[in-house]
C-alpha cells in the first residue's frame, strides 16, 4: 500500500507509516503533492494549517480523479481540536483527521476504518482491488 504525504512533519509521518508496513512517497509542497498524487496512491496525508489551504488542496486532488472510487483517501492532520474544523475537513471531501500529535495507534485506527469502510461503498468493478488492499491492512496492523 502507498501513501502520500504531503505537507506534514514528513520524516515522523514517513517514520510511522513505515513502521506500519507502508509504501510511503513524500512532498515538500502543495504544489508537488499535485503532480505527484497518482491512482498508485491509496492515502493522502495532509496538514491543514500550512501553504496552500488544506481545503483548496484537498479540492484540487478530488479535481484530479475523474470517479470517487479511483481517487485515494484524503486524511487531514492537525493540531485543531475544534469541531469546526473536522467539519470543514468532511465538508470539502477529506475522508478522515488525526489529531497531533500522531501516533502509530491513531494512524492505525483511521487507515483501518476508512479502508474497511472503502469496501462498503465501492462498486463490484473495484471491489477485488479494494479487499486486496484492505486484506493486506488487516495482516500489516493486525486487525481482528
């Protein structure tokens, strides 16, 4: 499984998601997580307060993918408890938020959840794609 983290703590993000198994492809700006960003890509992790607005970045990778089902997860990572926050994050098509700092435990939890819930809503042409990625989650953080 690859991810693609963009404009975060990168060497900790990169770290963690190693240490969970994961491809991890990184990005120093918004701009090159834009050019980047391909189907090969299962997550996105983004930081919400810094460069290019978290919510305009997350729009222009939803642009980039044609259907829902192809394009990767978006996760927003931020320091802001408040809920408006979360709100906005859903609101502009990011699948999920982790709250920093992140941890191996909460990187567990949201990949786990959006991958399972992936499954749910994908159509039957993806669905061998989706549970091949999502079997492959379950042995890498041992999900019961």
């Amino acid at each position: 499984m690859v991810k693609l983290v963009c404009r975060v703590s990168r060497t900790v993000t990169k770290g963690l998601l190693m240490h969970l198994g994961c491809d991890v492809t990184t990005a120093s700006s918004s701009e090159e997580c834009l050019r980047v960003v391909s189907l090969d890509h299962e997550v996105v992790f983004m930081d919400v307060c810094t460069g290019l607005d978290g919510s305009e970045l997350a729009a222009r990778i939803l642009e980039k993918f044609a259907k829902h089902q192809d394009r990767p997860l978006i996760v927003a990572l931020t320091g802001n408890t408040k809920r408006v926050t979360k709100e906005n994050c859903m609101r502009v098509g990011m699948d999920g938020l982790i709250l920093k700092p992140v941890s191996v435990e909460k990187m567990r939890g949201v990949l786990s959840e959006l991958l399972e819930r992936r499954v749910l809503f994908e159509t039957s042409e993806s669905e061998s794609r989706v549970l091949k990625v999502l079997n492959s989650v379950r042995c890498q953080f041992d999900v019961k």
